[in-house]
C-alpha cells in the first residue's frame, strides 16, 4: 500500500486531502492549487514538488487542458489502488 512509498509528511498531506476530494466515480478531482495550498498551509513551490513528486512515484496523474479565453482546467487522477491510506 502507500506505505512501500515512504513519502515526505508533505507529500502524504496532499495524497491525503487529493483522495478526499476525489469523485469516487470518476477518480479525479478539480482541486485547484490555492486551495490545496490554503488549506493545508503551503506554498505554491512546496506544492508544486509535492505533486510532481507524487505524479513521478504514479500516485497521481495530471490532465490540464486549454479552455480558449478561459483559461485553463486540470484534472487529477488519484490512483485507486492507493487510495487506501
């Protein structure tokens, strides 16, 4: 399970808050990275490795795609098989 990962307490708290707001039918989220960083007291940076970290390791996956003049709208992908922690 997650353990075999051995990740950082950073990397855990984001895996953690992204499988609890992850649609349980789809397996994807919308969190957006202000809000990630709000609520688990982050910085943009520190975030950013976390996920990059964690998207190398497999756990997750990020999907961003241009909406034209709207911008942009990024999915990710927790892996099921860790989701249980």
């Amino acid at each position: 399970m997650i353990e075999q990962y051995n990740l950082s307490t950073i990397e855990y708290s984001v895996f953690n808050y992204l499988a609890s707001v992850t649609s349980k039918d789809k397996n994807y989220c919308y969190a957006s990275n202000s809000s990630i960083c709000d609520l688990l007291k982050l910085n943009d940076r520190t975030l950013y490795r976390a996920l990059s970290s964690l998207e190398d390791m497999k756990l997750i996956t990020r999907e961003t795609r241009s909406n034209g003049h709207y911008g942009k709208e990024r999915k990710i992908y927790v892996n099921i098989d860790n989701m249980y922690l």
